[in-house]
C-alpha cells in the first residue's frame, strides 16, 4: 500500500512538458480546459458579461433602433412598398396637402404676337416729360496736324550739262562781285589776301575786323559759310574760294574733295563744281595747297576752262616754282595773277615784319604786290598795325580783283575779258 502510494507521488512529480503532451494527446482537452478556467474565474466571465451588456443596450438607445427599417423605394424600383410614417407624421402630412389644394394654379395667357405677357399687373408710371428742342451741335474747330520735322538733306552736285551759263548782262562776277576802289593813281597798289578762312572761327572774325579792303579766301568745306563769308562782305572785304588741289608729299591733308591729277575730267569738274557751289559772292578762285595739282598742265586745264565759263578769275597761290596753273588760265583767257610774296612761312614777328617790306619792295618795282598770308595770331597782329599806316607810307590797299584789272589794262588784254 505504501508502495502504491509511493509510486503515484512519484508520477505527480513527473515534468509539466510531459503532462501537457499526453494531456494534448488525449480528445476533449481544451473543453475541460475552458471549464476548469471558467470554474476558477467565474466573478471574472460574469463582470466581462455584465459589461458587454450595458455597452450594447447604451449603443441601441443613442442610435434609436426601433427594429429593422422599412425598405427605402429606388429610382430602380418606383413601384416598391410606401414608406410607414407615424400617425403624427401622418396628420402633418395630410394638413400640408390640404393647403396646397387651396392655393389658385397660375395658368400664363395665351401667345399673342406684339404682346408681351407679364406674371404681375403694370405698375401706373408718371407720365414722361415733354421733350425740349436741342440746341444745334455744332462741329468742334479742327485741330492742325502736329508738323513733322524734316531733316533737310544736301543735293548732289548738278550735272555740268544741267548748268545754267553765267548772265552775262549784269557782267561776270569777277566783276560784278569785286569790291569797289577809285580810280588807279600814281600809287603802287597792295592786295593782301587771307588763305585758310572759315574753319577757325574766331580767327576768321579777327581777320574780318581788320581795315579793309582785304581778300578773304574761304575753304569750301568750313561750317557756317554762308553766315561768315556775309560777315566778311559787309565789312567791306572781298571773297575767293580756297579750292583744295593735290600737293606733293603724302603727310600734307589738304582737306575733304581735294582736286587729284589721277581723277579723271569728269571727276575733276564733279568736284570743282562742287566747291564752287558752297557759297555766293566771290570773284574767284586760288588754289589750297596744290603743288602737285598746279604743275600738272593736263589737270589744270579743266579747271581753267570751267572758270572761263563761269566768268571767274584765279589767283596761282604759288605753292611751288614749278607751277604753270598761271600760264594754263591766260591761255585759257581767265582773269588771272600770281602771288608775291607769302607773309607767314615763318611764324614769328620779325620774320613777318620782314616779308611785309619786302612786299612794298616789289610793289615799287612793278607797280602792284600781292601778299598771301593766314588767320594765325602773330600775322593778324602785325597786319593790323602794317594796315594804320599802308597809306601814309605811300601804297593803295586794294583787293586782287583792282589788281588783276591794272595787269589786263596794262597789257592790252581786256579786249572780250569785260
């Protein structure tokens, strides 16, 4: 018996992986789990129960579940079951449908053309206010179109053949335009003349105050030409346009449309005219430079035959010993002369002051000098003193024109030169 009890001691000892294999192996296990754990814990399944409960009958009383709804008619299924109201639902509903049946059904009146159909009555308007006569409307005054500026622009040079002949019954303008002197006396005449003119302004009015009568040689590409050479006419000068003409040596600019030996005579009369054509009132020409120009007898005798043509005289500058642009005009039958002496190769007072003696010099000799000379500040300086005293000294101050007329006189050559 001990033993018995022994041996069950020992095998309620065994381990619990052990008993839980041969429990797992054995049918019905987990139901007489569950009830050992329901039997053990039962004031835990019934608080859990309890819980559940209150929660369910809490959920149904705030949603107002009063049972399963009626079905809801689709649009699918029109002819479904009415919906079931309440009897208070039931009078609302009947009190409005009565109502509405006493309402007047609006019925609109029937289509007439020109007549327009209102749901209200007219309101009565006021009567409109007799129209007043308006005054005439008259046109407003035209406003002027806002002018437009035009830059003006230049012609180009007219053609030789489009060149009108010079009038010839108011004389040639060497004559017409040569400023006024008595008659020739005893006296040896001076001309003085101003080469460079136009481009130095303020120079260019100095040598316009000086005593008159002076030459004034105008370059044909100075500014403002009309304006200074109009200055130098009232003030009792005479004027000469500077053509510039071809000099040796490359590092010598004698400016813009200079007359070249290699252009041909077309080119060269182009030009030419075109110089000549830059402002009005003078008597002729002398040459800017030009040393190679006026060696050339080819080029200048073009140029002499245009101023034949057009009544002008020419005064050779002298730029070189070679020159034979004298020569060319007188065979041409231009007016024409030759300058003496230049006052300001030198730009110094006393190399000045000598050339002036020696210009009075030649002009005892032969009866009349002409002097050259340019708008610089020591020339104009000792020009306006030699100016106060030319006559005391015993000289006539005349332009080249008095000069170019004695030289024809003398020599017989007036004859058709009128």
């Amino acid at each position: 018996m001990a033993s018995r009890k022994a041996r069950r001691r020992r095998s309620s000892r065994t381990p619990a992986h052990q008993r839980s294999t041969r429990q797992a192996s054995r049918p019905g296990w987990l139901a007489r789990s569950f009830g050992s754990f329901v039997g053990g814990n039962r004031s835990w399944v019934v608080a859990a129960a309890s819980v559940f409960a209150i929660g369910v009958g809490l959920g149904m009383a705030m949603t107002g579940w009063q049972g399963k709804p009626p079905p809801i008619p689709t649009a699918a299924d029109p002819s479904g079951p009415p919906p079931e109201y309440s009897a208070r639902d039931r009078r609302a509903l009947d009190r409005l449908m009565a109502s509405a049946a006493e309402q007047p059904i609006y019925r609109a009146p029937p289509y007439r053309p020109g007549a327009v159909a209102s749901r209200a009555p007219a309101l009565a308007s006021p009567p409109a206010p007799a129209l007043q006569p308006s005054p005439p409307v008259t046109a407003p005054p035209a406003v002027p179109a806002p002018m437009q500026r035009v830059r003006p622009t230049l012609p180009p040079p007219p053609a030789l053949s489009s060149l009108p002949p010079p009038p010839l019954d108011q004389g040639q303008p060497w004559r017409r335009y040569a400023v006024a002197v008595p008659p020739p006396d005893d006296r040896p005449m001076i001309a003085v003349v101003i080469d460079d003119a136009g481009v130095d302004r303020a120079r260019t009015q100095q040598a316009i105050r000086l005593r008159a009568p002076l030459t004034i040689a105008f370059l044909p590409y100075a500014q403002d030409l009309k304006a200074q050479t109009e200055a130098a006419h009232a003030a009792g000068h005479e004027l000469m346009v500077h053509v510039p003409m071809e000099p040796f040596g490359e590092y010598h600019d004698p400016g813009p449309n200079v007359l070249l030996v290699k252009q041909s005579r077309t080119e060269l009369l182009h030009r030419l005219v075109r110089d000549l054509e830059s402002f009005q009132g003078y008597v002729g020409i002398n040459n800017h430079m030009g040393s190679r120009f006026t060696s050339n007898a080819e080029t200048m005798g073009p140029v002499a035959a245009e101023l034949k043509r057009r009544g002008l005289l020419f005064l050779d500058s002298r730029t070189t010993a070679q020159s034979v642009a004298f020569q060319v005009a007188v065979e041409h039958g231009v007016p024409s002369a030759v300058r003496d002496v230049f006052l300001d190769n030198e730009d110094r007072s006393d190399a000045v002051l000598r050339r002036l003696a020696e210009l009075e010099q030649i002009a005892r000799r032969q009866g009349h000098a002409i002097a050259i000379g340019h708008p610089r500040e020591v020339t104009l300086a000792e020009l306006e003193q030699w100016l106060l005293g030319v006559e005391t000294r015993g000289f006539r101050l005349v332009p080249v024109s008095a000069v170019v007329m004695s030289r024809i006189m003398v020599a017989g050559e007036l004859g058709d030169r009128r």
